[in-house]
C-alpha cells in the first residue's frame, strides 16, 4: 500500500500518549511537535487513527508543501495541487488557514487565492468547479504556512475527534472528551481499579472511562470526511469497523461512580452514558450517578481504594465566586482526607492555588491545556488528617 504523511493534532502535553496511539494503528516515522506529531503509513493507518486515537483532535492527511513569497506563489502551489486524486468538482469544499510568522498581510486574502486556484484547476481540467460550504462542507482542506513554506492538508475527520457521537448537549463542554481519556492513561487508571469523579458535569471522565473499559473505539459510531474522498476505500473501512464493533466488550467489570450536586446535570450525564452505549453498566450497577455535594461524597461501600479523578470548579482570579470555590475545595479536601484514606486524588485546574486551598501537598503536577486555559493536573495522595508541614498525618 503507498505510503502517505499524516499529521495529527492533539491537546498541548498529550503528545506522548497519541504517539503510542498511533503506533499501535501501525503509524510509523512518528515525530512529535507541540500539540501534535507528523506520522507515517497506509490510508488504512490514517483511518485506524481516526476509530481507535482517543487523544487525537484531528488526523490530517498531508498533500504537499512549497516555499512562497506572496499571495500569487500560494494560489500557483493551489494550482499544481493534485486535488483531482482525491475530491470531484461535484464535491463541496472548505479552506481553512493557519499561520505562524507568515509574511503575508492578509490571511484572508491567502485564503481566497488558495481557493480560486483549486476552482481554477477543476476549470481547467474539467471545466466544473466544487462550491465552498462553509457549515457542512464534504472536504475540508487546511492550508499551514510558516516563515517560508506553506503546507497543504486533507482533513479525515470533520468534526473533530473529541466529538464522540454521544453528547446531547451539544454546546461546548468544560472537558472535552479527548483530554479526558488523556487524564485517565495520565493517572494510571485501569478498568479493573474503582473510579469516583465527584464533579462528574455532563459525564465526561466516567464516559470515556466506561469507553477505555470495554474496548470501545472512540470512533465507532461517527461519520468520517475520508468516507467522501474519491478514492475511500469502503470495503476496507467496513472491515476497520467490523472489527472494533467486534472487540468491544459490553459486560466488562467496572466500578465507576459519578456524582453532582446538580440533579439536572447528573441527569444529561445519565442521557450521554446511555447514548454512548452504557446503559447495560448503569443497570448492572456497575456504573453509578448520583446527585451529592462533592462535600459529603463517600467511596462506593465495600470498594478498595482506588482513583479519584476530577474537574472542579476553577476559582479564575477574576471570578468574584474565587473566594467561595476556595472555600468549597477546603471542604472537599476535609472530606477526602476523612473518607478516601488511601486512594489518589487527580485534579485538573487552572488555579495554581489548588494545592494551598485544599491544605494539601501534590505529589505531581503535569501541565496541560483545557481550551485555552493553561491547567495543571495535580496528584494527591490521600491519607487521614493533614498535609501540614508539623502536624501528624
């Protein structure tokens, strides 16, 4: 099978976890950047990229790259392009730019030369052109250009990875599902350990727990953009498909509890853990949601110590509630340290002054980004008592 370069972008300090990602889907050449790595393989690598990464945002498939000076060397490069290898004039398309210390004024107008040589092309050689649908398109194209060159890509996916297929809700989560799963391999959580999230939301963490659990590919049940290229290979994918569908394992052994204070929120995470195919976990009892004040949660009865893993509140500094998060995340601490002796805490945040609010001591901290934000994800490990320097644990 030829050969293609891909490149797949990931949440900033992931980048380790989705290199053994994709070298389990047979990626090879794996060289990591800073949010992403280039990798090399067959078409069937990229699309096993696409069903299995639970970390990836997006795989790319790379068509060419060439030094520029100006607007009219990009629109030429857009011209040489061999577009017709991939995509029909009858398909609709979409150009997105991004930039780093590009010479040109106006990515915008890069933009617009970029398309104008791929319709000039279909023009020329098939005197059709693709219309431009910006919301739904049925190819994406990404369009990256640095100090000197510029680089063409084919987009997989659509919409992105962490866009599992379940969310009812779908405006803009808190966590995305992605980060998630990179939080549970971060911790050292494994299927058979008990696992507690006290701030569950709208079910992220314990979702892409129960996910990990039973084997169930990320991808399984989403529409992919590499099923509109020309050349898709549907014999092949339906055979990709066929076996993750098959190695899912639905009774899988699982003790996963999520709670909220919110009733209505935990019920939208009960609706996502159903939709995303655990509804025989949460009858079995195997997986639990409930309403409580993270205040007040307790281990499940009978369980061995296990993780914790969270998302809580964050106290931003220019947030006037800062004062009563702190207050809050004191208490919680208290009740772990009373009803968790022995577990590990994981908490993600983007207030450095966690540690020092909860009167506890981290035994790691990794860097990471949620969105924009700039978080650590904090290690405690719990015994009864206090932190304090001074004081019996």
């Amino acid at each position: 099978m030829a050969k293609n370069t891909f490149y797949a972008v990931c949440p900033l300090g992931t980048e380790e976890l989705l290199a053994r990602e994709i070298a389990q889907c047979g990626g090879t050449d794996i060289k990591k950047g800073r949010s992403g790595l280039s990798f090399t393989g067959s078409m069937a690598v990229g699309m096993k990229a696409c069903m299995h990464s639970r970390v990836a945002s997006r795989i790319l498939l790379r068509l060419g790259s060439s030094d520029y000076y100006d607007e009219e060397d990009i629109y030429n490069f857009a011209c040489r392009t061999k577009w017709e290898n991939h995509f029909g004039p009858s398909a609709s398309i979409r150009v997105d730019v991004n930039a780093h210390r590009s010479p040109l004024h106006s990515l915008d107008f890069a933009l617009l030369r970029i398309k104008d040589g791929i319709c000039d092309r279909f023009m020329h050689f098939m005197n059709e052109r693709p219309n431009v649908d910006r919301h739904d398109p049925q190819i994406r194209i990404f369009a990256y250009m640095d100090a000197k060159y510029c680089t063409f890509y084919l987009d997989l996916c659509g919409e992105a990875l962490f866009k599992r297929g379940w969310r009812a809700d779908k405006g803009e989560a808190p966590l995305k599902e992605n980060l998630a799963a990179a939080l549970l391999m971060m911790s050292g959580w494994q299927p058979g350990m008990t696992l507690v999230d006290p701030f569950c939301g709208s079910g992220t963490i314990p979702i892409e727990a129960a996910s990990i659990a039973t084997n169930t590919a990320p991808g399984l049940n989403r529409h992919f953009l590499f099923e509109n290229f020309s050349d898709f290979d549907k014999d092949l994918w339906d055979e990709i498909r066929e076996d993750a569908r098959a190695a899912v394992n639905r009774h899988a052994r699982v003790s996963i509890q999520a709670s909220d204070i919110s009733t209505i929120v935990v019920g939208k995470a009960v609706e996502n853990a159903r939709a995303a195919g655990f509804g025989p976990l949460i009858d079995s009892g195997a997986m639990k949601f409930f309403q409580c004040d993270a205040r007040r949660v307790a281990p499940p009865e009978g369980a061995e110590p296990g993780l914790l893993i969270a998302n809580p509140p964050y106290g931003e500094q220019s947030n006037p509630k800062s004062a009563s998060v702190a207050s809050m995340m004191k208490d919680v601490s208290d009740n772990l340290k009373h009803g968790f002796a022995g577990w590990t805490a994981w908490l993600l945040t983007s207030d450095r002054q966690l540690p020092r609010q909860m009167r506890l001591s981290e035994s790691r901290k990794i860097p990471l980004f949620n969105g924009p934000l700039e978080c650590r994800f904090f290690r405690f490990d719990l015994v009864a008592g206090s932190f304090r320097p001074g004081k019996p644990a």
